[in-house]
C-alpha cells in the first residue's frame, strides 16, 4: 500500500535567490563549463552565495548535488510503500 506522507515531511521552498542562483548554474554546467569557471563567472558577475560569500567550485558543485537530492527525496517521501 502507498500512502503520501505529505503532511509529516516540511518541504522547504527554495527562496528567489536560491533558485536563480540554482538555474544560471545548471544552464552554465549544461552549456560545457565546469566547476571553477562557473564559479569565476558567478564571481566575476558580483554574484554572492546566500550567505554572501564569493563563489568556490565546491559550492557550485553542492549546488547542483543538493538540489538533486532534494528533488529524489521530495518524490520518494511522498510516494513511499509503508507495506501495510
């Protein structure tokens, strides 16, 4: 039996910032560009981290990570089999 758990899962939305940051990273990551010139770029654009911060190839790389497993997680939590 699957139940949607909705309600027991706070699902956080990714604020403004968030997901521009988020989307110009992905689309410069698709484009060819690796990690340290997408953070040279961000850097050169005067494009902060949420906390203000430049840019490292770490980051950009969390990024995409983080968002990845967000999405995997927000679907498997809320399709999950509780074999009842």
């Amino acid at each position: 039996m699957t139940i949607g758990s909705n309600d027991f899962c706070a699902e956080q939305q990714y604020t403004e910032q968030q997901q521009r940051n988020h989307d110009l990273i992905k689309s410069l990551h698709d484009s060819g560009m690796g990690y340290w010139r997408i953070a040279d770029y961000l850097n050169e654009q005067s494009i902060k981290i949420v906390r203000g911060n430049a840019w490292k190839n770490t980051q950009v790389l969390s990024v995409l990570k983080k968002y990845r497993e967000r999405l995997d997680r927000i679907k498997n939590i809320r399709q999950f089999n509780h074999g009842v």
